[in-house]
C-alpha cells in the first residue's frame, strides 16, 4: 500500500486535473456552446481562453512545499512544466517533503 500524499501534493493535483479539464474541456464545450448558441460564442470562447490562461499561470506558480518557490520556474533554470524534480530545492514530485 503506498503512503498518502501530502497534502500539497494532493492540491497539486487537484489544480493540475482542473487546468487539464478546463484547458482541454473548454474546446468542445466551445464548439457545443457555438452550434446550440451562436450568439455567445465569441463570449464563450473569451472565457474559455481567459480561465485556460488563468489556471495555467496558477499551476505554473505552484509553490514547493519544501522551499516556498513555484515547483516548475527557476530564475536561473527557466520554466519546464515536465519536470519531475523541483528546480530550486530538487524535491521530487510526489514525495515527503519533510525527508
Ligand atoms: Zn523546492
């Protein structure tokens, strides 16, 4: 049986499943809103793109919980949102970040 998650990491998660659902969501549900409703498209569509930036910038601010600074920028690394280490401290994904 594999230990629970920290709690940060579970929010983590739950911010990443949300940017996923919003950013990839948001293109069919566009595409419905703008046959069933032509008139709101344009602002549906807004909306859309306003949340996917909006949530993607969140995640890419995620803080490390061991070091406090966002998970995936680094001022002297850059940004790599596929890392699977922290760029300032090195704290894996997923593990205790008291060990
Ligand atoms: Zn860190």
């Amino acid at each position: 049986m594999t230990p629970p998650l920290h709690p940060r990491w579970l929010e983590y998660k739950h911010q990443r499943n949300r940017c996923l659902l919003i950013c990839l969501g948001g293109i069919p549900a566009a595409a419905a809103i703008g046959l069933v409703l032509p008139s709101i498209a344009p602002l549906a569509i807004t909306a859309w793109f306003v949340a996917s930036i909006w949530f993607s910038m969140k995640l890419s601010y995620f803080k490390c919980p061991r070091c406090e600074k966002p998970f995936i920028i680094s001022k002297t690394r850059g940004y790599n949102g596929f890392t699977q280490k922290c760029l300032n401290c090195g704290l894996p994904k997923w593990s205790d970040p008291a060990q």
